[in-house]
C-alpha cells in the first residue's frame, strides 16, 4: 500500500472529545472515524487489524470443532417473549416494520440459534455439535464510552455449544477457556488478560470472563496474589477468601472484559424446546453453552496495554503492515532502491506499507509511522545506501540498526 493513497490521514492534535487512550490514538492515527457516540467506521489501516483479529478467533473456533454459520440480525418478537428478555433485557433495540410487527436488533443470539438446533436436533447421535459466527450486534448502551471498548454497534464472535450431559458441557467449556488463552496470547493481550470468576446464575456456580487490566477499564477485578486467578466485584462480596486456593490477598485492578464463557444449561433450551432423544428412546433437554468475544473491544484493550507517548505499538500478529517502508530523500538513487524494495518484498508476501510522499519531511514521516506503530520502520537513505544497507528498527524498541538490503527479507520473515 502507498501511503500517499490512504483513504485516511493521521492527525496531529489530540482528539477533543478522546474518552481513552485507544480512542484518541485510533482516531489519530486513522485507525477508526466516529459517527457518533458508540458507533465507529473502521478505516482501511483499522479493518485490516480487525480482519487479522477475526482470522485468530476463526482459527481457533474451527479447531475447537466449531462450525461456522452466519444467522440473521433481525429477530422476530416472539422469540424474545419466549425466553422473557423482550421486556427484561434493557439494552435491546426493538424496530417495528410494517403492520405494527416489532422486531429486535441481535444483541446476542441465542433466541436464534436455539430454535435453529431445534430442526437438527433428533437424537444422541446429533451430539455434541457447535456452532459459531462472526456478527455486527447493536446494544443500546446508556453509557457509549471508551471509544471501541464501549460501542452500540459491534462486532462479536458467539460461539454455542449443545451436549447431552453435563460432563460433556464441563468438559468442553474447559477446553474452551484455555481455547480463549490461546487467542488473547496470540493478539498480544495474554499477559494482562485474567480468567476472572464471575457468577454463573441458576445452572453453574461460576461463569467466566477474561478482563484485560487497562486504566480505560470500567470493570474491578480482584487478583489473588498466589494462584493469580481473579474474580470480579460482585463474586468478590461472596468470597473473601481465593476459590482456587483459599488465599486472603488480592490485588484491586480496573479491567474491561474482552470475553466470556458461560454454561447455559437449559436456559435457552427449555423455551424452544430443544431435546433429543437418548439411548433409550427418552425425551431429554439439550444443555448448552454460550462463549462471546467482543473484537473490537481486543483491538482497543491491545492499544490501551501496547502504546507509549508517541503512538501505537502494534502486535506482529494483529498488525495492519508488517514493516513500514519510508524514503528520507527524493533522490534518483534512493527513489529507485525504496520502489525496488518495496516490489521486492511484496513478492515474498511481506505486508508492506510504503511512505513515498514527497512533500513530507523525514520528522513529519517518523512521527507518523510512530503513531500507526507498524511493527518494523525501514529507512532508505543516500547514507544507508553507501553501505548498501536501509536503516531497520523495531516499533517496540529505542535503537536502530543497518541492515544489508539482501538480508531484509530474511530478517522481517
């Protein structure tokens, strides 16, 4: 990509209405546009960091064994009676259409999917299975904040498993916790990210989020400071003591939950009646589970721990270029080595964002490649050149370093 292109311009000043860092960042940076509060356009450079982010959770999902599908935003009524979140639920959006008939905009979709099983569902023999999708989901948020951390209109992965037994739920939710370890590890948050213990309402003892410590956060989790496994504030009123290992110190952190996973039992099944028949020809209620990841709110959890006072440092996973190619001079010799480059690398199938503007100078492009925080900066000047070299360093690290041009490519793959 030539940056000259880009649909998006980074901005100098700090934006008056920036809520948190990621906000401002992002918007500085034209990673994101805001159209109002709570709703956001993902520009070129933030769509290409929210489809790397989708393509680790698809990843993940399908080998956990799920299967993806892609089920409607606009729900009929009915299904929301059923389950009594029609009039429960406060963060609905309900449209109504032609006739008078009302609809609901999907917060989440398990007056959706279940039914849906419901046609496929016959016997044991039909399961366990799983389903999931990647979807816009629209909540009426009282308090929009936070930029993409707090959002009306989002995207999320929801991810339903069905079972026969409770020992197939409990092992499988297991499977998906560490599942979920696995995914934040890879888009750079594993370290600051928290299995916390929420409660898990009439069909467990416990739920679980994952809290991503962050001063944006709105959420307190409490850090057992021996087994490090935390529990929010409502949990905490109930258990002054750790779950796991019965330890009395905690650590208070602000957090902002990334995702969760909870057991559903027959809570979603019980009002569509969703059963199958077991062994012995009897009737029985599928149990289900339910396991959310908001994607946006990883983007923004990802810049709010990975930043410093000059801009974004983007995970190599999630990042939207892997190097971020810049010309000091617009010399004959450094235009055509910076263009050969630049072809070069793309042909190994290296991402690579290429700042050919002439009109800028060498400390308005530094600043800028700095605030889009590209994991490597590579710099072709009339001095690199006499040593046949570019100027490379990391977005994460104070010092560069000469590079021989034939060894680049080697070195970013």
């Amino acid at each position: 990509m030539l940056q000259s292109k880009l649909f998006c311009k980074t901005q100098k000043e700090k934006s008056a209405d920036s809520s948190s860092v990621s906000h401002d960042l992002l918007v500085r940076a034209g990673f994101v546009d805001q159209l109002m509060a709570g709703v956001y356009t993902y520009m070129p450079l933030g769509f290409k960091v929210l489809q790397k982010v989708e393509c680790i959770i698809r990843e993940e999902m399908e080998k956990a064994g799920g299967q993806e599908i892609l089920m409607p935003v606009l729900h009929p009524k009915e299904n929301w009676e059923k389950t009594g979140r029609w009039d429960s639920l406060d963060i609905l959006f309900k449209v109504k259409g032609g006739g008078e008939k009302e609809y609901a905009l999907g917060p989440t979709h398990e007056e959706v999917v279940s039914p849906l099983a419901k046609k496929f569902v016959l016997s044991y023999k039909d399961l366990p299975f799983s389903v999931f999708q990647i979807q816009t989901k629209f909540r009426d948020e009282l308090r929009a904040k936070s930029g993409i951390l707090r959002t009306r209109e989002f995207l999320m992965k929801d991810f339903y498993s069905f079972h026969s037994d409770q020992s197939d739920l409990d092992k499988f939710y297991d499977k998906m916790a560490k599942v979920y370890a696995n995914i934040f590890k890879r888009a750079g948050i594993g370290k600051q990210t928290y299995q916390t213990l929420a409660s898990g309402g009439s069909f467990s003892k416990y739920s679980d989020e994952f809290q991503t410590v962050t001063e944006a956060g709105e959420d307190i989790i409490y850090v057992c400071s021996k087994c490090k496994i935390a529990i929010n504030r409502e949990i905490k009123e109930e258990n002054q003591f750790c779950p796991k290992c019965k330890n009395s110190e905690f650590e208070t952190k602000k957090s902002v939950e990334v995702g969760n996973i909870f057991k559903l039992g027959t809570k979603y099944s019980a009002p569509f009646d969703l059963k199958f028949r077991d062994k012995d020809g009897i009737e029985k209620p599928v149990l289900m589970g339910c396991y959310g990841i908001g994607l946006g709110r990883v983007l923004g959890a990802v810049v709010e721990i990975s930043h410093d006072e000059k801009g974004i440092i983007w995970p190599a996973e999630i990042a939207p270029f892997s190097a971020h190619l810049i010309q000091i001079e617009n010399t004959p010799k450094v235009l055509k080595t910076a263009q050969k480059l630049y072809t070069d690398l793309q042909k190994e199938n290296i991402e690579i964002l290429y700042d050919e503007r002439q009109d800028k100078t060498a400390g308005e492009k530094f600043a800028d490649a700095d605030l889009m925080g590209i994991p490597y900066r590579i710099v072709v000047s009339e001095r690199t050149l006499k040593q046949d070299s570019v100027e490379l360093k990391e977005r994460s690290k104070s010092s560069a370093k000469l590079v021989k041009i034939k060894q680049l490519s080697k070195i970013l793959k």
